[in-house]
C-alpha cells in the first residue's frame, strides 16, 4: 500500500469518526480544577488520537464519560457512562488482582496480589485509575489492564475481607518501641506472602512517618527552650538527643512519650528525672554559665566526659 493510500486511508477514518459518540475515561491533572480541558486517546484506521479540548466537560470532572468527536482532537462531552456500558469496556481487557495501599492523587497506589502472574510483569508499586469510594488499604480488588493503564473494576467477592482488616489493625497495634509488629510476626490463617508484602511496605512508611513526627516533636521542645536540633536515634521507649546549647553540643535520653529525661548526659547528682527535654536546656545553659558541666557516660551513646 502506498503512502498516499494510507494518507487517504486515514482521512476517510477521521471523517468517518467526527459525529460518533465514544466512552473514554476522563483522568490527569487536566480533569480537575480547570473545566472543558482533559485528554483521552481514540484509535483511528490503526493510529491512536488524542481529544485534547472536551467541551462542557462538568468542572472537576474525573470518571467514565461519554463523548461525541468533533474531531480527531476535539469533543463534546455527553454524560456520564453507566455501569454497564463501563462494565462492556473493562471486559475487552484482561484481568487481574491487586492489592491496596493508599490512595495518591485519586488513584489507588497497590502491588500485585499474584507475584506469579506471568501474563503481566508488576514491580513494586502501580497507580489505580478511577476506584470506587470507601476502598480502604490491603484490599484485594480486580483490574484490568489495558496495555497503558491499571482500571478498577470492582473489589474481589473471593476475597475475605477479615483478612484486610486484620492487617489494618496490625498496622494500628504498636508496641512499646512505637512501632507496628513486623511481617513476619503476623499470624493469620491464609494469609498470602504478596499480602505479607503489601503489609511490609505500610508499615515503612508509617515509620517514617512516626520519625518525621518524632524530630518534629523534638525540633519544636528544643526550639521553645532556645535550643537547636541536630539528631536522634530511636531506641526501644526513648529518644538519643543530640542538640547545641549556645554553641555547646549535648547529647540526652528522653522518654519517647513525655520527654521527660532519663540521662541528662552531664551529672545532675539523680534529678534527671525532674526534668523534660525543654526543662533541661535551661539547667544546661546555667551550668555552661557557671562552668559547672560534667560531662557523663549516656547509656545509649557516647558523650564527652
């Protein structure tokens, strides 16, 4: 077929095409705040379009949507998809299970729920396009894939949901150092290594969102005292301060809950426990001033004597 052919070929297509009325979802940052701009890609004779400009697009607009071309980049949007016309669609594609994280940017963020699935490829993590409402995280759910992106279709009716729900609580269950049990302490009858997974990378984030908590928490008692943070360490039940007095570095253990202190890291003749973190700056300040300091050994780090 020659070039003209094909040319001929395509623009017949695209005649053809103005007029017709298509479903496309709706995503990305062009369907939020600003109305009548969004993207979806159409394939013609063999060749995939982009509909840039979609007018009357509802504002904020995100979701399975029907369209009329008005041409091979530009559309009016009708109205909004049933569930069975979304239901025909999604069937066209192979399926697949995943398992919830947390939702990013309307989307679902999940790894796979079979690791051996040889028909995709997953690692790590992967967004899931438009999801449901009331999805709650370590969810199994079932996708589909069309060869770009991950859609939701529904949660998996074969899945019990106590499994989920035991992992959230798990995730809620701290113990004394503050942290979530570790994977390999769960026990639940049936429940799979990629959940155990899914389970594991959580309960990473939660910790360090409990250390950004923690050097927050430490940053703002040494700051109202008229000190500067410089570092911690975290040990079961307490906190190894590293911080600067007028130019003096210091190194303390706090409890993690109160900050009260358990070793001031200079001789306080047993009234440690007197004082809190922010208390202590000023005693420490007094006894720069004085030169009264006596440096001593700090239980879980080392000091200058």
């Amino acid at each position: 077929m020659s070039i003209d052919e094909v040319l001929d070929r395509l623009e017949a297509a695209e005649n053809e095409f103005a007029g017709r009325e298509l479903m496309a979802p709706v995503v990305g940052p062009e369907a939020g705040p600003a109305a009548g701009r969004a993207e979806v890609a159409v394939r013609i004779a063999g060749v995939i379009c982009r509909l840039r400009t979609i007018d009357d697009l509802p504002r904020g607009f995100r979701g399975w949507a029907i369209l009329r071309a008005l041409s091979t980049s530009r559309a009016r949007f009708v109205g909004e998809a049933g569930l069975a016309q979304v239901a025909a669609y999604l069937a066209l594609f192979p399926v697949l299970k995943l398992l919830t994280l947390r939702l990013a940017d309307a989307r679902w963020l999940c790894m796979a729920a079979h690791a051996g699935d040889l028909r995709f490829s997953i690692q790590g993590v992967i967004p899931l396009e438009l999801p449901e409402e009331g999805l709650e995280p370590l969810e199994t759910v079932i996708a589909r894939f069309d060869g770009r992106q991950f859609w939701y279709e529904r949660r998996d009716p074969g899945r019990d949901p106590a499994v989920a729900a035991y992992l959230r609580n798990a995730l809620g269950d701290v113990g004394r150092d503050g942290l979530p049990p570790e994977a390999r302490e769960l026990q639940k009858r049936g429940l799979t290594p990629e959940e155990r997974a899914a389970y594991d990378w959580l309960r990473k984030e939660k910790i360090e969102e409990i250390k950004d908590q923690a050097e927050l928490r430490l940053r703002e008692a040494l700051k109202h005292a008229g000190a500067h943070y410089r570092s911690h360490a975290e040990r079961p039940g307490v906190f190894v301060v590293r911080y600067e007095v007028d130019g003096q570095e210091h190194v303390s253990t706090v409890d993690r809950g109160d900050l009260s202190v358990i070793a001031a890291g200079i001789c306080l003749d047993g009234t440690d426990r007197r004082f809190d973190l922010a208390s202590l700056v000023g005693v420490l300040r007094q006894a720069q001033d004085t030169g009264l300091v006596h440096w001593v050994g700090n239980p879980w780090d080392r000091a200058p004597r």
